[in-house]
C-alpha cells in the first residue's frame, strides 16, 4: 500500500496540543534549562505559527469586508477599521 501524501506531513501546534502526536515547542523543565538545539527549534516554530495567525487575520479582515458590502455605510466604516489596524501594526 501506498502512503498517501498526508503521512509525510509536517503539523505544528501550540501547547494546547501536547501528548497528541502533533509537532509543539519545547518547554522547560524545572531546574533545567532547554537545550541550544530546542531553542532553535522553538524558533523555527514561532516563525511558522506567526504566519499562520497572520493568514487567519487576514482572513478575517476580508470576511469584515464581505459582511459588510450590503449594509448602508458599513463598508466604509470596515475599510477604515482595517486600515487603521494594518497601520498600527506597522508603526509597532
């Protein structure tokens, strides 16, 4: 039998998933300090987790907009909202 391509993959998740097979960060332990490579490991998990929070807000922020698009002055209230948003994330 074939293995599908679903088998080969790779699923990251926060801690909330612990114990369920799927890839989380490492935690510490009392009295020990993770090790170089978990910490590097953690990086690379925080940077996948970011992108996927970031493509689910940008979901969001279009799901507003089509909500809105028959609702009077709602989409400009919605344009506006988001573009606020999108520019108090750049300025930090």
């Amino acid at each position: 039998m074939e293995a599908g391509p679903a088998t080969n993959c790779v699923t990251y998740a926060d801690g909330a998933y612990l114990g369920t097979g799927l890839i989380v960060s490492h935690r510490k332990r009392a009295g020990r300090p993770r090790l170089r490579g978990q910490e590097e490991d953690n990086a690379e998990h925080r940077h996948v987790h970011a992108r996927v929070e970031h493509t689910f807000a940008r979901k969001k922020d279009w799901k507003i907009l089509r909500d809105c698009r028959r609702k009077g002055d709602g989409l400009r209230h919605a344009v506006q909202a988001v573009a606020t948003m999108h520019n108090l994330a750049i300025t930090g």
